[in-house]
C-alpha cells in the first residue's frame, strides 16, 4: 500500500504544470529563426532559468554591503552568519514551494484555470489559511519588495558615484529612478531568461573582482580588526546577512514561471551555495584588507583604488541592479494590476502605463533614505524577517496541522528532516530565533543605527558618505592691520563674500602683535 500510494502522489506531483501567462504571444506561430531567438533568450521556464533567477536575485547589491557587515561583527560570526541564515533561508524558500504546489494542486482539482494568471504567495496563504492570513502576507510581502526596489535603486546612485562625480548621489538617484521605470514593459518572471543570466555573471565578476583587488592590495598601514565592539553593530550587521539571504519573497513568482514547478524543491539551495562561493570570499577579503575603515565605508567599492577592473566592476553592478530592481517590483506590478483589473490585458503598452505609478513611492523613498547599507539591516530585521522566515513557517505548520492534511499532502517531508515531527520542530526554532535575534535584537540595533543615520545626515540628504571637500587654506597672518596714524576707511566691508560673514573693522580697535583669524581679511575678497 505504501508503494502504491507513493506512486500515486508522485503522479498528482507531475501533474502540476505551470499555466502559461501569454503577455504578446500569439498561438500557433510558426518556427522561425526570429521566434526561435526569441525563445532562447526571452522565453524561460526550465529548472536552470529558476536556478539563475534566484542566484542573480540573491547576491545583488548586498554583496558590496557584506565587507561592511563583517566590520560589525568580526571575521568569525561573519562567516557563521552567512551559513546559518544561508541554510535557514534555503529552508523557508522549500517551505514556500511545498504550500504553492499544494495551493496549485488543490485549485487544479477544481478546475481552476491559471494560463493567464500569476499566482501569488498572498493568494497560496489564502488558499491554504484565508484572507486574515492573505491580508498580513500582501502588506508584509508588498512593503518588502517596495523596499527591496528602493535598495537597488539607492545601490545605483552609490556605485555610479565613484565612477563619475561631477553628479552627487540624489542626482544619480533621479537619472536612474527613470532608468529603473523601464521594467514596466518586462511581462513576467517567464521573461527573465537573458537577464538572470547575464545578471549572475556580473555579480560573478564583481564578487572576484573585490576579492582579488584586496588581496593584491593587501592590508592598509595600522589595521585594526576590532569587530565586534557594540552590540548595536553586532546585531545590526547580522540583521544585513539575514536579509542577504531572505530574497525569496519572489519564490512564488519564479516557480509559477517554471514549466514543472515542483523541480524547484531544491533549485534555491543550490543556488545559496552557488552564491556563497562569492560572498563569502569578497567579504573576508576587503575585510582582512581594510578592518576597521569599513564602519564607515558600507559600499566596499569605495575603499578600493580607482583602476579600470574597478570601473568595469561599476558599470556591471549597475546593469545587475536594474535587473534585481525589475525582479523586486515585478510581484508589485501584479498586485497594482490586479486591483485595477489589467492583469489580464493583453496589451502589453496598456499594463506598463498602468504600472508607472508603482515606481513613484520607490522614486520618492530613495530620495528620503539614501542610507546604502544601514537600510539593509533595517529592511531585514523589520520585513525580511516576518515575511520570508516567520509567515512561511508558521504556514507550513498550520496548513499541515491536521491528520488528513498530512496525510493527504501532495510533498510530504522527505525522511532526512525527520517527516512531520522533524519540520515541526525545524520550523518552531526558525519562528524563535528570528522574532528573538532577527526582528528583536535586529530591529532595536539596525533601527538605533538608522536613526543614527538620519540624525548625522538628515533626510533627503544630498550625498550620503561622500568623501567631504578639503577644508580652506589658513589665512594670511602676515596681513599688517591699520595703526592709530592711519584713518579707517569709512566704506564698510561687504557682510556677506562667498557666504561667510566678514566683521567690519572699526576705528576703535588697536593692533596686537597676534591678531585674532577672526579680524583676518583675505587678501582676495577686498573691499
């Protein structure tokens, strides 16, 4: 009986094959060299296309904020964090892919059609657990994604910065904010083939760039590596490598773009280990290179030598951005296109001016937080947390709390986790540990260091951690001032030159042989 109904759930499995959502394709086209183009570059849905949709998606930006983190809590937990939130992360994504593919299964048994619908992970909670549940999925996912798009529009404006700063930041952050808007007309995750792969090959250079170029730098006079120091640092950088690693809230977008998608089980994993081979090495690198100079340099590009492999890692991290901010908002796009009743269009020019208005906030809360790093950290203690590791845990539990859901479940826990009671227990410790340490600990640091922020920058601030102007030449000292047998000029001296305030010198002050800067009138200014 056991065999017959393994067999038997193995068939339903193979059933659930992904609807396909045709944005502008015609059925019944012929094969021509432009179609067959365009289908290997346009049209993904195979295992590999989700592997690099989920390594590019993973290691974008955050990995020139890892070196910073790493400052904060020393080389040791530095690599421990990143492979214990690296498992813990592969763990939640197969969470999620178990409750869609149980989702799917259902609503396919009740003959629901999804060939022009994107499923959601809003609509698996609600599915699975009912709209109270959907409700706190849609506002935790949508608020995360929107903040995932900030960040990389935020990364974009940092990293152009050192490539050419005729322009400060916030500039940077208007020019791209239009740049980025241009993902409207990109359909789906189905669409994504070319981009996830040329997106991982940046990074991929990027990653080995920052760790050669440290290590052929070597280390800076007198460096220190004094991480961990405070507690706000410490938990504050754990909270970043948390959210380096909770970049599945895409999950279910990805997996409903597959053409098979309970191959996706264990297509994360791999690619957190495929991601781990970069950032493990770039961040240990720039950090044994630099220690300390790093609490205040998050973008660790800013500490390496101008070079043309430096410009060249600059300019691919800029196009990988663009594509991880297309991957952050598209969820997003569908959401808005839902609620105006466009998701089924199929004009592609109608629902791309329908979701011009989702990159407005984006635009907006760039400008307010351009804090690349520390936002990171706040992101990840506050979203991250809840919607990629508490909500799908506590989902999968609740889902499968009954006998017959168990035993009626279409992916069963394999045996290597212990079945039922194994995932149980995995999944009750990642809900304590992440709302103890992540949202806990993290929140109280990454929120007290991102005041911290606001409080040392200001809001809207014009350029976030650029190097500051020299500061002025010292004044002339040798400049002879009027004695008692020459008359004072009685035309005044201008109160305002270039913006600072000049004294008028009166007849009643005598000379001193050390006169005070503050009676100093540059010889330049004149009268």
């Amino acid at each position: 009986m056991g065999s017959t109904s393994n067999g038997n759930e193995d068939k339903v499995v193979e059933t659930v094959m992904v609807g396909r959502y045709i944005e502008m394709e015609q059925e019944g086209d012929s094969r021509t060299v432009k179609s067959r183009l365009s289908s290997l570059l346009w049209h993904g849905g195979s295992a590999y296309d989700a592997w690099f949709s989920c390594a590019s998606n993973q290691v974008a930006q955050v990995l020139l904020t890892l070196p910073y983190s790493f400052s904060q809590l020393g080389m040791m937990s530095g690599i421990l964090f990143q492979l214990f939130y690296g498992l813990m992360g592969s763990w939640t994504a197969y969470l999620i892919s178990i409750l869609y593919v149980e989702y799917r299964t259902r609503k396919e048994r009740e003959k629901v059609d999804f060939r022009n619908h994107v499923i959601q992970w809003f609509e698996v909670l609600d599915g699975m657990l009912g709209k109270h549940w959907r409700n706190v999925g849609l506002a935790f996912n949508c608020t995360f994604l929107l903040f995932g798009s900030v960040i990389q529009l935020i990364a974009c404006a940092s990293n152009i910065y050192y490539i050419n700063d005729k322009l400060d930041k916030r500039t940077w952050t208007y020019i791209f904010g239009v740049c980025c808007a241009t993902t409207v007309f990109i359909p789906s995750f189905h669409n994504y083939r070319i981009w996830s792969f040329l997106g991982l090959l940046m990074t991929t250079y990027t990653a080995w760039y920052l760790t050669i170029a440290s290590l052929l730098h070597g280390q800076v006079e007198g460096v220190k590596h004094s991480g961990p120091t405070k507690l706000v640092l410490y938990f504050t950088g754990a909270t970043n490598i948390l959210y380096t690693f909770g970049g599945h809230a895409v999950t279910v977008e990805i997996m409903h773009a597959m053409w098979k998608p309970q191959k996706f089980k264990a297509i994360y994993l791999l690619a957190t280990l495929y991601v781990m081979t970069l950032t493990l090495p770039s961040a240990a690198s720039v950090y044994w290179a630099f220690g300390d100079l790093l609490l205040d340099h998050s973008n660790a590009l800013a500490l390496l030598p101008r070079t043309g492999w430096r410009d060249a890692a600059v300019v691919l991290m800029l196009v990988h951005q663009f594509i991880t901010f297309g991957f952050a908002c598209t969820p997003l796009y569908f959401v808005w296109e839902k609620l105006v009743g466009l998701h089924d269009c199929r004009s592609l020019c109608k629902r791309a001016a329908a979701r011009l208005p989702v990159v407005v906030p984006i635009w907006f809360l760039a400008i307010i937080f351009p804090f690349f790093g520390p936002i990171n950290s706040t992101v990840g203690s506050l979203l991250v947390s809840f919607t990629v590791y508490v909500i799908p845990s506590l989902a999968h539990m609740l889902t499968f709390r009954s006998a017959a859901a168990r035993e009626n479940a279409v992916e069963p826990p394999p045996w290597f986790v212990g079945r039922w009671i194994g995932t149980y227990t995995i999944n009750s410790f990642v809900v304590g540990w992440v709302l103890v340490v992540g949202f806990g600990f993290g929140g109280w640091a990454s929120m007290a260091n991102f005041i911290h922020q606001i409080d040392t920058f200001g809001l809207f601030t014009k350029c976030y951690q650029c190097p500051q102007l020299p500061p002025p030449p010292p004044p002339p000292y040798g400049l002879p001032l009027p004695t008692s047998t020459q008359a004072p000029s009685t035309a005044p001296f201008p109160t305002n030159v270039h913006n600072h305030t000049i004294p008028t010198i009166s007849s009643s002050m005598s000379p001193s042989p050390s006169p005070s800067p503050s009676y100093i009138v540059h010889h330049h200014l004149g009268p």
